[in-house]
C-alpha cells in the first residue's frame, strides 16, 4: 500500500513540474547576443568633450571703465589733425596771376587751428583785368583759396554781367577761424578751424548791393544760379533754410564725406 502511495506522489510532482515548464517562454531566460566571429572586445565608447570652464560669478555685472584706460577728455579742436599742405597748388596759385594775395602764416594757432599753407587772398583778377575784393581779404588754405578764385573768374561773374553789370566785390566774407561746428561746444571740428570753408553774404555789383540771402524777386533768378554754381563747386553749402546758424549767409565748403555724398542747402525766395 505504502508503496502505491509514494508512486501516485510521485506522478503528481512530475505533472506539476511539466505544467510549469510549459508556462514559461521558449526563450525564456534570454541567451546574451551572439558577437560575430573574431570580435574580441566590446567597442569602446568615446570618451566624454571637455566642458567650458564654470562661468565667473561676476560675468553678468557691467565693466566699469577707469581714468587709466579711458585717458584723459580730448579737447574738441584737437580731434583731427589738419591736412598736410599741398605746396603745388600755392605755387600754382600764385604763378597763374588770377589773385592778389599773400603767403599767411598763423605762428599762434595750434593743434587742428595751425595750417601751413595759409594764404590771405585779397582779390580775384578777371580776364579783363578788373579786380573782384574780398572785403578785408580772408585767409585760407591755398589750395582752397585757388577753388575761391575759380569760383568768382568762372562763375560768379560771368553770371553779373549776363545781367548787364559788374562784379566788384564780396561781402560779408568769414574765412580761417579756430572753432567748433557753429561754435557749439563739444561739436566737431569746423571746416573754418581748418582754413577750408567760406562765408559769404553779398555780391557787390555796379548795380548795387546783392544780399544772396534775402527774398527778392528782381534777384532770384541770379540767387538760384549762384546756387547752382557753387553746388556744383564745393561739397557742403549751407544757406538760408539750413539751420538758424545760416540764415545770414552762405557757407561753402570742400568736406569730404563717405560715399561722395554733397550736400546742398540753401532756399532762395
């Protein structure tokens, strides 16, 4: 009997071992993969980029220039040095005969004030002899003051005459001056400070008087036509309609900008 017992018990375990055998997946536990043949090693991975190094603490706080690296304030009239003097064109000036003038020289003026090729041009010769008066003279840089002469031979008065008058005189007439742009502080250098600009305020003719900045109809078409010719001449003019610094006069003058830009201000009425 004990050992029909022990036989039963037995078959009983070797079902319940077979049930649980089949409850498990074929492939269950999974096999490692396989490494193809003669693959010896794993592949090592590349080793971590270097990182930046951490970000100070003060990184986000302003930089705060010292007298030391900024140096010390630039006055405003030594912001430029002035041009070298072109010596060719004083002697070419003065060879041609077209002006009375004389060699100046400014022994007092310094930083962009001094030039050394000044000349104080008194007087334009025409063709036909006849002088045309700077009232006072004005002194300029040669090469500037032989644009002047050009100015007033070719241009200027041709144009009285076509009216039937003559040119005798300009008027009104402001050349080298050791200052800012309209005498504002802290402005740029003026053109005027360099001996390469020009005021001008009337035509003096055998007619009279002619205020190139007053409204005048029995004059504007000369006043347009001296627009047009010193637009033409010179890179910056300023006049009437420009700004409240030019309302009483015409100023030229030979800047040079990028690009070749010019600029042209004056209404005539």
């Amino acid at each position: 009997m004990t050992d029909a017992r022990q036989l039963v018990a037995s078959a009983l375990l070797t079902l319940a071992l077979c049930s649980v055998a089949r409850a498990q997946p074929t492939d269950w536990p999974p096999d490692p993969p396989r490494r193809p043949a003669g693959f010896a090693s794993q592949t090592k991975l590349p080793a971590a980029p270097p990182q930046p190094p951490p970000r100070p603490a003060d990184l986000d706080k302003p930089a705060v220039a010292t007298p030391e690296v900024l140096g010390p304030p630039v006055p405003p009239l030594a912001q430029a040095p002035p041009p070298p003097p072109d010596e060719s064109a004083c002697v070419a000036l003065f060879d041609s005969g077209h002006v009375r003038a004389e060699r100046s020289s400014k022994p007092g003026e310094k930083n962009a004030c001094a030039i050394a090729d000044g000349v104080t041009l008194r007087a334009v010769k025409l063709t036909d002899g006849k002088e045309v008066s700077l009232a006072g003279g004005v002194t300029v840089r040669c090469a500037f003051a032989a644009s002047i002469a050009q100015w007033v031979r070719e241009d200027v008065a041709p144009r009285v005459e076509t009216d039937g008058h003559a040119l005798q005189g300009l008027s009104g007439i402001g050349g080298l001056e050791c200052r800012t742009r309209n005498h504002q502080p802290n402005a740029k250098i003026s053109e005027h400070a360099r001996g390469a600009a020009l005021d001008v305020r009337a035509l003096q003719t055998s007619a009279g008087l002619i205020d190139l900045t007053k409204a005048d109809a029995g004059t504007k078409a000369l006043r347009e036509d001296m627009r047009t010719s010193v637009c033409a001449r010179f890179t910056t003019v300023l006049g009437p309609g420009s700004d409240p610094f030019h309302s009483d006069h015409i100023h030229v003058d030979m800047a040079e900008r990028r690009g070749g830009y010019r600029m042209c201000q004056w209404n005539v009425e």
